[in-house]
C-alpha cells in the first residue's frame, strides 16, 4: 500500500473538509425529505452512515476515486452524504486526470435523466432536494477542475522561473568565462612585451660583459625599469579581478602607438613608425586591437629576428578601413655561432604581416 506523508498543511485541509461534510449533513438535517412514517432504526442507520462518511473524507488522498465511487452509489439510499460526496467528487477532479474525472461525473449524473423522466409525479420538496443535490456535486466539481487547472499553472510558472534562474546563472557564468578568458589574452599581451624587452637587455648583458659601464648601467636600468612595469600591470589586472567591472583598467588605444615605439628604439630595437594618420581617432575596439597587433608583433620580430629593422605603417581611419603593416628585414648573420642577442637558436624571420580593421561607426 503507498504510502501516503502529509504535511501539516494537508492535514489541516483533510480536517477542514471533513468538518464541512460533517457541518452541511447536520445543517441540511432538517430539510432533507424523509418520510414521516419511516422506522426510526432507519432514520438513525442512515444518520450512522451520514458519519461515517463524513469520517471516510481522511481517506480521500489515498483512494479518492473508490471513495467518491462509494459515497455516490451509498448516497442513492442515505441521505446525509451529499457533504462527503461533494468533497469526494472534488478531491477527484482536483486531482486525477480529465478522463477519471469524466468517468466519475457521469456516475454522479446518471440518475439525473430518470429523475427528469419523474419530474412531473414527485412532490415539490423531493424536485427541489434533488435539483440542490445535482447542482451541488457540479459545484464541487467545477471547483476541483479549477483548482487542478490552477495548480497546474503554478506549477508551469515555478518550472519556467527555475528555468529562468538557471539560464542567468549560465549566462553569468558563460560572462565570468570571457572576462578571464579576455584578461589572460591582456596578461599575455602586455606581459610578454615587458618579459621580451628584459631577455633582449638580459641576453645583451650575458654576452657583452666586457661592454662599457655605462652601457651596462643602462640596460640594467632598462631591465630595472621594464620589471617595475611588468608588475604594476600585472597588479593593475590583478585588481580588476578583484574590483569587478566597475574596476577595469584603461585600456591602450591607437595613439599610444608612439609610446609603445619608444619603448622599444630605448630597449636598442630598430622601429620606424609611419602614421598613424591625422583626423578623428577610430573606434576604441579596431584602436585597441591595432594597438595589440603591433605590440604583439614587435614581441614576436624581438624573439624571432633578434636584431632586425622593423616598419611599422598604419593607414586608413574612421571613414575607410584601417590598414596596420608590419615588416621587418632578415636578422643580421654573425660572424661567429653565438651573437650577443640569444643563444645560438637559429632566428626566424616575420616576413610581412598585413591586417585590415575595419573600423565601426
């Protein structure tokens, strides 16, 4: 047998229902027709069986279909389970599907054609008895199928919020994802400019340690400085991890090309940079990225062409589309294996690199 674990708000739903089968027989008592010479261990067999089926509603989660199937066929002989029938019948269509439901409603209306049939020959207390009956079990009946529609719909809402909830917890975490993804590719970037001018002063310094002081003095002082640089970028993106959105650092746009330039002519590279053109700025995004693309390039010429001219050309603007073109020449050969400049790795050439950006109004 299933067992059935009500909480304390069913049970006071099943002691609610129960007091109202048990308040309408009692209430309805005095109107109900019973004839006058009927044998009193009747009326009070009837009056038990009006009882018991007032009692008989605690069981209505269990069994609510045999429940309500036996209330309506005791309810042809008995006169007081009109209350526990109505509360049988709307346990059923509050919550069993439509065709149980259907089913138990043509038992409760079957008797309805004959009794149309006997309109005429019975008494006016009988006709209204009757027609009170039937409209009370299609009431309770109504109300059942309103409340299962109602329950449905409730619970159609609470799925569709759960669903909402987790759709925004994927989207926040799908956006958590990008902006890590996007701070490590601003970590590598401007890292791996500052990491790559310290090897090439690092390297200088390794190999040419019979160079002036004043040129060691300046590269350590270049390594010093790149270092310091290193960090507080590294900070800077470290704090935006922590401040969140409202913390984000600013970002690099075109015209800091010169800057980028300088940094690394300081660090001993051979740059030439024409543009970029005079007039309104671009957008900050086709900026920004012009901006990585060179720094990202001049990092590659220093690891790959250690020693090479480098031409850094950047045409175009807001109202065509922007135009960055890097070319470096072959890396100078030495004389001996070992040049100053890395450890003896053979050097890679970046032949030409040509990106278009276009720009976005």
């Amino acid at each position: 047998m299933r067992r059935i674990d009500r909480t304390r708000r069913d049970w006071a739903a099943d002691l609610g229902l129960f007091l109202f089968a048990a308040c309408f027989a009692a209430v309805s008592s005095q109107s109900v027709p019973v004839a006058a010479d009927i044998d009193p261990v009747w009326r009070a067999a009837d009056q038990v069986v009006g009882g018991l089926g007032c009692a008989a509603v605690l069981l209505r989660r269990r069994h609510p279909v045999a429940l309500a199937v036996a209330l309506l066929l005791a309810g042809t002989q008995a006169h007081y389970l009109t209350g526990p029938a109505m509360v049988a019948v709307f346990t059923v269509a509050a919550t069993r599907p439509g065709r149980v439901t259907a089913w138990v409603a043509a038992l409760a209306f079957a008797p309805l054609p004959a009794f149309l049939w006997r309109l005429p020959e019975l008494p006016g207390d009988r006709t209204g008895s009757a027609l009170t009956y039937f409209a009370l079990i299609a009431g309770a009946i109504g109300w059942g199928l309103f409340r299962r529609s109602r329950q449905q719909l409730i619970a159609s809402l609470r799925e569709r919020a759960e669903l909402a909830e987790a759709d925004a917890e994927l989207r926040a975490e799908r956006a958590r994802r990008e902006a890590r993804e996007e701070i490590a590719r601003e970590m590598h970037d401007v890292l791996g400019h500052r990491l790559s001018l310290m090897s090439v002063h690092a390297g200088a310094l390794e190999f040419n340690s019979g160079a002036p002081r004043a040129e060691i003095a300046r590269a350590a002082g270049v390594i010093r400085e790149s270092a310091h640089l290193a960090l507080r970028d590294l900070r800077e993106v470290i704090g935006v991890l922590h401040a969140g959105p409202a913390g984000e650092r600013p970002q690099p746009e075109l015209a800091d090309l010169g800057r980028l330039v300088a940094e690394v002519r300081a660090a001993g590279g051979r740059v030439e940079l024409t543009g970029p053109p005079d007039g309104p700025a671009p957008p900050p995004v086709v900026g920004r990225t012009a901006y990585r693309i060179v720094q990202e390039a001049l990092t590659n010429a220093r690891k790959h062409a250690p020693g090479a001219a480098v031409a850094v050309r950047v045409t175009g603007g807001p109202a065509d589309r922007l135009t960055v073109e890097i070319r470096n020449a072959p890396p100078p050969v030495p004389d001996d294996k070992l040049t100053w400049w890395g450890c003896g790795a053979q050097a890679r050439s970046v032949r030409r690199g040509r990106w278009p950006l276009h720009g976005m109004r």
